[in-house]
C-alpha cells in the first residue's frame, strides 16, 4: 500500500475554500482504480491546518494519478497554503490491527 | 517508521471530553524517545471522527509503550467510542517528498 499525505496550512479566511476544493477533488479521486481511501482532517487544535491523506493499492496507480489533472489541482491547492505544505509519499510494508496490541503484552509474560 | 492511527467517532456530546484526554495523552508521549510526531485531528466532514496518529521510529520504542499506562489510557478511549475504532499500526518502509512528483512526471517524458 502506499500512502499521500498532504499537510497544510490555509491563509486566514481560507480554509473553507480550500477545504471545499479538496473535498470536490475527493469526490473524482474516489471513483479511480486502485484508490483504498481518501480522507479530509483539520488539526483538533487549528481548523486551519488541513491534512488530506489518500492511499493506493500500488505505486502504479498513484504515478498514473500523479501525471493527471487530479495532481495539478492538487500542486494548485499547495500553492495557495499559506507556509510551504508537507507532502508526504510513504510506502507501507504491513499495516497490524488491534490483534498487535495483544500479541505485544504477551511477549512481555 | 512505524506509524499508530486510531480513528473513532465519538459519542454525542462527548468529543471535547474525547479530544481533552488524547491531548492531554500526547504531551506525555511527545517526551517519550523515539516519538518522531504525535498529531490530533478531526474529519472535515465531521467533527466527531477524530484521528489521532502517533509515528515512532522504531517497533520497539512503539512496543515499550503498548505496555506502558499511555496505551491502557489509548484503550479506555478506544471503549468510549460510539462505534468499534479502527486501530491500525503500519510498517512504514520508505518516505519521499515533493520530489517524487517530479521524478514520475519526468518518466512520462
């Protein structure tokens, strides 16, 4: 699985445009194949910084997207933040449910 | 790296009381070794689905806090949600950046 993870600050009196083109480009990216899931957060303690996570079952999907217009409205979205954006790709090798806090405490016996 | 991410949908009324504990969680594990970020949100679309994430820098630092009274307080949480939580730990194998954008799209040429 790889994942996208989009940190963000939005300028003053703009999140909820920004929040609003995010969720409008959530609505196509949802219906792309390979796409697992797309979620929108805003930091508990600053409405205004906006996380925007998507994650694909492979890295071909995601480089497919990456040369879309999906992309291009996202680098527009990074290019109204109002700091320098984190915009993170990271490759995840296994992913371990609530069964890992279990199987932990046991070694610990 | 190895990632933590709780996401639960708080109980009517109830996410204040929900966001104050995970807060006041994450400043004791934010002096914990190892921690590389700890972070709270809440979905856009809905302020009572919360996300809290906690990234480590290796398994083992994460596995002396699952034993620790942190993860204990994590699972009282965990019971006081609305619906089961989704509770996945993620073996993060590689991380890229911005550059990554670039590096698929000049493969496209």
């Amino acid at each position: 699985m790889i994942q996208v993870c989009l940190s963000l600050l939005a300028k003053p009196n703009d999140t909820a445009a920004r929040i609003e083109t995010l969720q409008s480009l959530m609505l196509r990216v949802e219906a792309e194949p390979g796409l697992l899931a797309c979620r929108l957060y805003v930091r508990a303690d600053n409405p205004d910084a906006i996380c925007y996570v998507e994650e694909w079952q492979t890295p071909d999907e995601l480089n497919q997207q990456i040369r879309s217009s999906h992309y291009a409205q996202l680098i527009s979205v990074m290019e109204e933040a109002a700091e320098p954006p984190d915009f993170r790709v990271s490759w995840v090798s296994d992913v371990k449910g609530l069964e890992y806090l279990s199987a932990v405490k046991e070694t610990e016996r």
